[in-house]
C-alpha cells in the first residue's frame, strides 16, 4: 500500500510503545524508514521489543523508561531525545489504561490511575513536544489512540471515557491553536483490537473476538495492519490540510452499537466480583513483570 521509504527522515516518539496496539504502529512506521522513539513504565519489555523490531525491519529504535503521569519526567524525556538526534518529526500518543468497573465499586485511586496516564499523560508528552516544535519552528504531527465513547460515553469504563474524550477536545482545540505552527493533531477510534490488556481487563472471561465479532456489522473485529495503515497514512506527508479529526476505525459497530459497555448492565455482583478476580490476577502479572 505504501511506498518503503515512505517514511524515510522521520523521527516519531510512540507512548506505550512495548506492547499492543502500539507495537504493532511502531512495527509499521519502523519498516516504511522512521527512526523509532519508544516510551513505556517497563524498560524489560521495551527493550525486548526495540530488538525484535529491529530484527524482522533493521532501523533504528531508541528506548526510554517514562511513567508519563510525572510531568518533569516526560520534559527530562523529550529533551533528550531532542539533544540525541534533533527534534521529533511525530508523536503517537498510545499509552493508556482501562478496566471495566461499577462507577459506584471506583476508588479514587482508580480513577487516578486511568485519568493521570490516559488524560494528564497525553498532554504532558503532547506539550512537551509541541512547545519545542514551536519554539525550533518545526512542523509536527500528532495521532492520538482514541475510541469511539468520545462521541457517546460509555458505562462501566467512565475514567476511560471521560479521559479520552478530554483527548479528542485537545486535538481538536490544539489543531486549531497550533496550525499556523505547521503542526497536525488527529485522532484514531480504534474498535476492539486483540491484545492482551484489553482482553484481561474488559473481556475478563470471554474473548475479544468473540466479543467484538457478535456486536460488529462485518462480523469481525480489527485487524492490527488496518490500524497501522491509518496511523502510517495520518503521519506521513502529502494531506497537510488534515487535522482536528478523530476516525473512527470499527467497522460501523459505533454506528449500531455506540460500541461501548451497556450490555454489562446486566451483570449480577457474582459476575462483577469474577471480573474484579480476572483484573486483580493481570495487575500481579503486570507488577512482576516491572520487577
């Protein structure tokens, strides 16, 4: 679909960069010519990652150990991969957090730990790198991993929601108050996708595909290449003149669905306190994984 060397020149930072789905745009943008950034909590997977990546396309893919939720680590970040190569031609804003709860069962540490990556996080990276675009006079373009509750909420995932649809409103407030910078903000609302933490924490007990396939109008979920050719047409130059969009990539399922979490309304305290169990039992697995 692209040209090899499409994106041959370009330095692009992606934000939870190890895993899921942005791996999978990392992969892509790593074999159409970019030079790699990647940001993540766990410097183990990261690296393991920038290697594999390296292997199957060759380039370069510098890592970096950040929890974005602390503003002055994220500044210490940009900078020095500003003073390691110059500035960043684009910004994948992918680090997130979600589970599915009870908005009463919440303590405001989870709501914590969701809005301070999710919302706080993206901006503090989205500033961090815009101000320097700004200040150097260079262009820039920004994708940020959305979904399609920014539109319509979303039950049982409110931290997510509201967080990400704080998002939305700052690429479209930011592609308006930035683009005489030369700097682009769009967005992708990605569907159900298969990875590991969206199907240990909002599929506890039933597959994603399974899932998604039974709610979506083309009977399937996601293919990972379909979002990395979107996030690869949003970075790559030739449609300067797009910016403040959010894309819904779902199939239609939002259309017919919203594709948020209304069906667990139906859910008993007995199938609440399974999903509590699975999402515990993948937190533990996560921390000893960061240690």
């Amino acid at each position: 679909m692209f040209q090899p060397d499409l994106l041959a020149g370009k330095r692009i930072l992606v934000t939870g960069g190890g895993t899921g789905l942005g791996r999978e745009i990392a992969a892509r943008y790593l074999a159409l010519g970019a030079q790699l950034h990647l940001c993540g909590r766990r410097k183990g997977v990261l690296d393991e990652s920038a290697a594999a990546l390296v292997t199957a396309h060759g380039g370069t893919v510098r890592t970096h150990a950040c929890d974005i939720r602390d503003a002055r680590a994220v500044d210490a970040m940009v900078q020095a991969i500003w003073d390691d190569g110059g500035p960043l031609t684009g910004l994948v804003n992918n680090a997130a957090g979600n589970f599915i709860s009870r908005t009463e069962d919440l303590s405001p540490r989870g709501f914590d730990a969701i809005a301070g990556i999710v919302l706080h996080g993206t901006f503090y990276v989205t500033q961090a790198v815009g101000k320097r675009w700004i200040a150097g006079g260079h262009k820039g373009s920004v994708v940020s991993i959305l979904v399609t509750w920014v539109w319509t909420g979303s039950p049982f995932v409110v931290p997510s929601a509201m967080s990400k649809a704080g998002v939305h409103v700052m690429t479209q407030s930011l592609a308006v108050e930035w683009a005489r910078h030369g700097i682009r903000l769009n967005a992708i609302a990605p569907g159900p996708f298969p990875t590991e933490g969206m199907g240990a924490r909002l599929n506890p007990g039933e597959t994603v595909e399974a899932r998604g396939a039974a709610k979506n109008p083309m009977g399937r979920i996601g293919r990972m290449a379909e979002l990395a050719n979107l996030a690869t047409f949003l970075m790559a130059d030739g449609c300067e003149w797009l910016t403040g969009q959010t894309i819904a990539l779902d199939g239609a399922a939002h259309l017919v669905t919203h594709g948020n979490f209304y069906d667990l309304a139906a859910w008993g305290d007995e199938d609440w306190a399974r999903a509590r169990a699975a999402i515990r039992a993948q937190d533990e697995k996560d921390k000893a994984n960061r240690s």
